[in-house]
C-alpha cells in the first residue's frame, strides 16, 4: 500500500513539472511560425480599368482613346497581344509603375447580337 502511495506521489510530482515545460515548448514553437509568417508582408498592386477604341498597336505597346473623355492612353505590354487590332474595343486591366502604365489583361469588347424582336400582332380593332 505504501508503495502505491509512494509512485502515486512521485508520479504526480513528475507530471506537475513537465506539464509546464511541455507547454511551453508548444507555445514558443507557434510563436516562431507566426514570426517567421508575419516577416514578409505582401504587397498588393492597385489594378484600374480602362475601356476603349485601340488607336495603335505594336509588339510592346497598345495605345486606346478612352470612350468617356476621348483621352490617349498608352499601356506597355508584358506580352504581344494576338486577336487585337486597329479600331477594336477592348477592356484594359492595368497598373502603375515608375510612371508607366503597364497592361495587365486586355479583353477585346464583342458586342452581343441584337434578338429580333417578336412580330408584331394584327392590330386589335374592338367594337
């Protein structure tokens, strides 16, 4: 009986010091992930749109007059454009950097068909 009592003892002794350590070790662990996570911020780019006629297109520029103000815009891009040419409409998805406008995404505008509209009926005449 004494010696149950005695490794109980001991054994409870044991847990209540290494419990804490245990712990800890945890904690410092996942305070080192978020460190080493919260060292490398992300920095976001501001896209803006654009929408209008393409004026000029070479390998490495897309010029557009802008429908609303009329207003050249020139976008340099990363790669050539396939699909697009003179007098198309196209959606610009760019950004700014050291002062230049660089095209992110260009989508040529391709207007819906029109549905016919229904026949018209006969005229009702009532009397």
């Amino acid at each position: 009986m004494i010696r149950i009592l005695i490794f109980s003892l001991v054994s409870t002794i044991f847990f209540c010091f290494t419990y804490p350590l245990s712990v800890s070790i945890g904690t410092e662990k996942k305070d080192k992930v978020e460190k080493a996570v919260s060292k490398t911020p992300t920095q976001r780019e501001t896209r803006m749109k654009a929408s209008g006629l393409v004026r000029e297109i070479t390998e490495g520029v897309l010029v557009i007059e802008r429908n609303i103000t009329g207003e050249l815009m020139e976008f340099q891009l990363e790669k050539p454009l396939s699909g697009i040419s003179g007098g198309d409409k196209v959606l610009v998805s760019y950004i700014q950097a050291n002062g230049r406008n660089i095209a992110k995404k260009v989508i040529k505008h391709t207007p819906k068909p029109k549905a016919p509209l229904p026949a018209s009926s006969p005229a009702h005449t009532g009397k």
